[in-house]
C-alpha cells in the first residue's frame, strides 16, 4: 500500500477502533446516569452505582477530545493529499494560514480544557468551533454540499461541535436541570450522527480510490457512470472477451 493511501486510513481506523468504541462505553453510562436519578427522584432505591454519573463524564471528556482529534486528521489528510490545489501547490500566504488554523484550533481546545470561568469556556469553544469551519472551508475537503444530508463532512463537523458544547457547559450540567435537559437532547443527536458517521465514511472509503488508480478513476464521468476507453490498453481484454486469444490457443486447436 501507498504511504499516502497509509496516511489515508489512519482517520477512519483511530474512528473505528477507539473512538466508536468510547461512544458506546459513554452511551451506557449516560444511561444508568438517567435510571439512577429517575429511580432515586421517584423514592426508589437504586441498585446502579453513583459512579456511573462521574465514568460517564470521564470517559465522555475522552470522546470529545478524540472526536475533534479524529476530525482534525480527516481535515489535515483532505487538505494535503486529496485534489486540488494540494496544500504545497498554494500560495504561500495560505499554505501559513491553513497551518496557523489548525495551531490555533489545536490550542483553543486545550485552553478550552483548562477553562473553569464561563467566560472563558464561552470564548475557547467558540474559538475552536470556528477553527473547525474555517478549516473544514479550505479547497481539498470534500463537503457534498448538494447532498449534505447524506455528508460526512456537515454530520462531522456538526457532531465535533455538539462535543465542543458538552464540555463547554459540562459545569452547567450539575447546576441546571435546564441544561442538562439540553445536554440529553444535543447529546442524543449526536449519538444518530455518530451512526451516520459509521455509514458515510464507509461508503466514502468505498468511494475513495487507491493512490495509483486516481489518475485513471478521476477521469470517469461520474454523473454517467462512464470511463474514457483505451482501446490499446484494453485489447487483451476485448479479445478475450470474444474468445479470439482462446481461439489461437494450440489447446483450441481440436
Ligand atoms: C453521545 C454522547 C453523550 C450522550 C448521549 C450523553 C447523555 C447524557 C445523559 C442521558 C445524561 C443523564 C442526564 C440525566 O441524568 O437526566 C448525561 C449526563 C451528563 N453528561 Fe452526558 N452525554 C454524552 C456525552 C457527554 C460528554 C462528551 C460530556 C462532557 C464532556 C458529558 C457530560 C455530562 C455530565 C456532566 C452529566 C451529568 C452527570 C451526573 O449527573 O452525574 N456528556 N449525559
Ligand atoms: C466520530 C466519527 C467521525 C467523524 C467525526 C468524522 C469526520 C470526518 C470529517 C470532518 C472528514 C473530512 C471531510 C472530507 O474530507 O470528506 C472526514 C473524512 C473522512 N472520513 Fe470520517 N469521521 C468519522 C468516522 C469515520 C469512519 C467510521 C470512517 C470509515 C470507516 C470514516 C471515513 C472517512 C473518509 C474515508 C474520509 C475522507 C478521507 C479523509 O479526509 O481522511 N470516517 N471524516
């Protein structure tokens, strides 16, 4: 395999081995989070321990951080390698914008981290939400946008914000009964874009050719379904097709 179609998978394996993995560990925890205050608010007794509610935010500040971080690789790979311009054929200006963005993005989701005032988580995940459109703007990155209800690109981007926010408000959570609703409904949004992720991105890996066949496949008309045919290249193959080879062949010659 190509170093660069390499390159190519490392989104969609860190996507399929660690951070679908966390969604469903996170999913379950969140819950028996629920059943636990639902049970203990209606008198019962639970049998659910109370550490299911600290797991789920443990592990749910994993899956943030890894969902941004995944989306970050898919966006770096888009902009570099796939068509066109490729980030080393861009003017320089850009190729120093593109490269302060993703710096930027990178540093306003650690400092969005470390925020304990509300001012500055406010102004970190908004920092980072716009990294994350600026760079998901940049040529190279394919968005679908005449179907982007089927896009990869707008449920990623969508879902990695809806991450931003969980960690943004995850103090108001334990504050406001408000904002926990409002947690359980993005959240449980993000849950369907996560299996929307599972499906478009396979179906985007299926779309994606090898490096060494890219010359030949971006070439096909893809609204016709049709290819340009080279005769030359392809004579071995019509002959067999109609059995002239097998006909010169000294086996045919009974
Ligand atoms: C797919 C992802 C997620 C889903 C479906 C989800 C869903 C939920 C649900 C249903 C609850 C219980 C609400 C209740 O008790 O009424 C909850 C609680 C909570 N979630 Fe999430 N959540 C997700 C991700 C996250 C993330 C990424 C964070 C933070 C980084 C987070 C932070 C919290 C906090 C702080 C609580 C309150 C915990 C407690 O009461 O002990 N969640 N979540
Ligand atoms: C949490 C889940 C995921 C998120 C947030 C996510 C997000 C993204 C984003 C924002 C892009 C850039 C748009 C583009 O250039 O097309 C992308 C690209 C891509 N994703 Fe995903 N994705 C996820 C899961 C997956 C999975 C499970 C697969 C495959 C099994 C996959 C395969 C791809 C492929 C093939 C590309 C295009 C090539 C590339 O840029 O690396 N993704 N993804």
């Amino acid at each position: 395999m190509d170093p660069k179609d390499l390159l190519g998978i490392i989104h969609p394996f860190l996507a399929v081995a660690f951070v679908f993995p966390m969604v469903g560990i996170v999913v379950n925890m969140a819950w028996q989070t629920r059943q636990r205050r639902l049970q203990l608010e209606s008198g019962e007794k639970s049998k659910i321990p109370p550490i299911v509610g600290r797991e789920h935010v443990k592990i749910g500040r994993w899956l943030a951080g890894s969902v941004v971080g995944i989306t970050l690789i898919a966006l770096a790979y888009a902009i570099t390698f796939l068509p066109d311009p490729k980030l080393y054929e861009q003017p320089p200006l850009q190729i120093v914008f593109i490269l302060f963005m993703f710096a930027a993005t990178i540093a306003s989701v650690y400092f969005l981290y470390q925020a304990r005032e509300l001012t500055w988580r406010v102004v970190f995940s908004v920092l980072s939400t716009v990294g994350l459109v600026i760079l998901g703007a940049q040529d190279g990155v394919y968005r679908r946008t005449d179907e982007w209800y089927i896009s990869h690109f707008y449920f990623g981007i969508a879902v990695a914000i809806l991450m931003v926010f969980s960690v943004a408000i995850l103090p108001e959570i334990y504050r406001d009964k408000r904002w926990r609703i409002a947690h359980l409904v993005l959240n449980t949004l993000a849950g369907l874009l996560f299996v929307a992720q599972g499906f478009t991105g396979a179906r985007d890996l299926l779309e994606i050719p090898l490096y060494w066949q890219k010359q030949y496949i971006y070439k096909c008309d893809w609204e016709e379904r049709t290819c340009p045919f080279e005769l030359q290249s392809s004579q071995p193959q019509i002959e067999n097709l109609l059995g002239l080879e097998a006909r010169n062949h000294p086996n045919f010659q009974n």
